[in-house]
C-alpha cells in the first residue's frame, strides 16, 4: 500500500536557525514528489517538484532533495514569513496525488 | 497567467439540505481539474479528478458528486449533506501532460451542523 509519512508533524524554530523537515515515502513507482506550502485557511501553494533520486531544486531559502525512499525540505535562516504547513506528495498513477499530513512549522522572531 | 476561483469561501449548511461548490479556472484550455477534501489531521484525499467535459472519475465512494458542464468548470454537489461531509474543499488543476503539477484553488471550509 502507498504510504507518505512527514516528520516533525510540527517544528518550532528561532529566527536564522536552519533545519530540516522529511518525506519519506514506500510507493509502487513513483512518477514525481511534489512540495507545497500551506498557509492557514488557504489553499496548498505549490514550491518544488522533484523527478528522481539525487535531484535537487532550490527557491529563495527552501531547497528539497530527493532519495529513492525520502525527499528533504532544507530551510536555511528562515524568516516568520515562512511559518506555514508545508505538505509533501507523491505521483504514482495517472492522476491522483497522495499527500502526507504535513509539518507545521512556526518560526520566532 | 492561470487563475482559479473557488466559491463560496465558507457555507455553514444544516444536515440533509442540498450543496453546490463551484470551481472555475482561467487563462487555459482543457485543464484536467480535481476536487480534494482536507480533514483536520490528514492529509488532502482526492475525491473526484475529470480530464474533460463531462468526464468524471470517482476515487473513493462517498455522498458526493461532481460534474463538469463546461471546459473550465468543475462542480461539487450533494443532494443531502452529512456531519461527516465537515472539512475544506480544494478544487486543483493541472495542464495535461506526463508529470502534472498540480495547482491549487483557495478552497472552501463546508461546516454541516
């Protein structure tokens, strides 16, 4: 059975304190593994896609990596404004995306 | 540049009473288009997904149906609503091709009381 599983489920940082959040997935051949950020009471904004193990993709403070068993979402310095949910999802059939639960991840001044 | 609407932003609807949730994007052709349910503490289920005009697949059973009457238009709809049918729609597009990203609308909060 598919299987996305994010962890911390949620992370507090202080401001400039860089960390990770993890996706690691058990799927039957995946066909992408996509990252989007969550602001409360709206809709996933889309960040990264991410085709095969070694990828890398970067944007602004945020870098996702990819494995054959786990995507990274490395923030670096984060700022309050990045306080969101950020969600992970993988592509396995034509059209359905599985997504994990998240992690909400709270950044203090 | 692609735009999707969702509406209404929020409902708060009594059991057993009708529902009708609208979704239109802008700025493409022939999207293929997805509605989603997300529950407090789990994660986006895909509930319905149409690559055409009066095209629809259903991925999980339910008291929900969808429909698509026009190319850039996607309904959700209920003939009587459950406490279960509680949580935030997002409708999502995406272009058709191999690998789609998904993009998403800003979603409606269903309350069923």
């Amino acid at each position: 059975e598919d299987q996305v599983t994010q962890s911390p489920e949620a992370l507090r940082l202080q401001e400039g304190e860089s960390s990770s959040l993890n996706c690691s997935y058990t799927v039957s051949g995946l066909r992408g593994l996509f990252w989007y950020r969550q602001d409360p009471g709206k809709g996933p904004e889309f960040l990264f896609t991410l085709y095969s193990a070694g990828e890398e993709k970067e944007k602004e403070r945020l870098k996702a990596t990819l494995t054959k068993k786990e995507s990274f979402l490395h923030i670096t310095a984060p700022k309050p404004e990045d306080s969101a949910t950020y969600l992970c999802a993988v592509k396995t059939g034509a059209n359905n995306l599985f997504f994990g639960t998240g992690t909400r991840l709270t950044v203090i001044p | 540049s692609q735009t999707i609407h969702q509406w209404p932003a929020t409902l708060v609807q009594p059991v057993g009473s009708p529902l009708s949730l609208e979704c239109t994007v802008e700025g493409t052709s022939n999207p293929n288009l997805y509605w989603y349910r997300q529950a407090a503490g789990r994660g986006l289920q895909l509930l319905f997904y149409s690559v055409g005009i009066g095209q629809i697949s259903s991925e999980v059973p339910q008291n929900l149906s969808a429909s698509r009457p026009q190319d850039r238009q996607f309904i959700l709809s209920s003939k009587k609503l459950l406490l279960s049918d509680s949580g935030f729609y997002l409708c999502a597009w995406s272009v058709t091709g191999a690998i789609d990203t998904q993009y998403f609308g800003p979603g409606t909060r269903l309350t069923v009381l």
